[in-house]
C-alpha cells in the first residue's frame, strides 16, 4: 500500500481520537454513586409519586392490593414488607413509604429519627397529633407536588413517607 499524504492525514487524525479517547477513558472521574436508598422529592425506587397505576405496576415492584375501596387501594411492594404503596385509580401513586431497609430522606432522616433531627433538616415542618402518632409534615423543596410525611412515637421515627400534596380519592384518617 502506497501511503500518501490524504493516508497519512487520515491515520494520524484516527490516532489522535484514539488517543484522546484513550486519555478521556483512563483519566475520568468515575460518577457519583447513585444511593438507591434515598426516599427523595419524586418517590423510592422505581416508584414515583404521580406514577399511573399501570406504570407501577409494570416497573414489577408492585405486589397484590391490601384494602382500600376502588378509588383508592394499598398494594404490597418489593421494597419493604410495609406500610403499603397508595395509589388512586384515576390520580396514580399518592404515597411512597420510606420504610424498605436503610431508606432515608436527601437529608438523612430515616426510622429511628428523632423530632430534633426532623427539625434540623426540614426546620419549616409542622406537627400534629395524628391517631397514634405525631405526625410532622414538610413540602418537599425540589417538587411542590409532593411532601414528606414523618410519623413519630416514643420519641422516634416509626414511619415515613413521600406523598402528593392533593390526596384525590386517598383521603383517610
């Protein structure tokens, strides 16, 4: 093979973008790893907040219903043997709990939590008594549409969760 100069210009201009994809290769910084664990803003998991019933569903998370009516019904889930996923059969998911093993907020609040941490990192929550719980609620600050919802008894988190801030047809005491 004769090499001429539009060869040697293509086999050079093919050497550098290797090496320059090679250099980008080996000198990248590896991406943050994503924690799985984070009851964030949108929800837990593959399940977000809003999320139609058939979209949950299909993500293969979502178990067999546990009560509720036809407009609104709990469902097992893969996370966590309970408190249930909620979901609206006309609005979607209303409430992600955050109860599956090592879940917690974007701020580090998780079961075991106490009042103190609640406030610390959400210091806009508000609580109320709430059948057997305390219950303190924050508006999420990265979605509107959404609040945290944590309950409290004996001084700890005993249960958490992601909500719509509109409960549609999943109103309940």
């Amino acid at each position: 093979m004769r090499i001429t100069p539009v060869r040697a210009a293509t086999a050079f201009g093919a050497a550098a973008a290797l090496g320059v994809a090679t250099f980008a290769l080996v000198n990248a910084v590896p991406a943050a790893a994503v924690d799985s664990s984070v009851l964030g803003p949108n929800g837990y998991g593959a399940i977000s907040v809003g999320m139609s019933v058939a979209d949950a569903k299909a993500t293969g998370k979502v178990g067999d219903p546990v009560g509720g009516t036809d407009l609104c019904r709990g469902y097992n889930w893969a996370y966590s043997p309970g408190p249930v996923l909620i979901m609206s059969t006309k609005y979607g998911v209303y409430s992600v709990p955050g109860t599956a093993p090592g879940a917690h907020t974007p701020e580090g609040v998780k079961v075991g939590s106490t009042p103190d941490e609640i406030l610390a990192a959400y210091p806009d929550a508000v609580s109320a008594p709430h059948n057997t719980v305390v219950q303190y609620t924050v508006p999420t600050k990265e979605n509107p549409a959404t609040q945290y919802v944590f309950g409290v008894r004996d001084g700890q988190v005993v249960g958490m969760a992601v909500q719509s801030v509109n409960p549609h047809d999943c109103a309940a005491g």
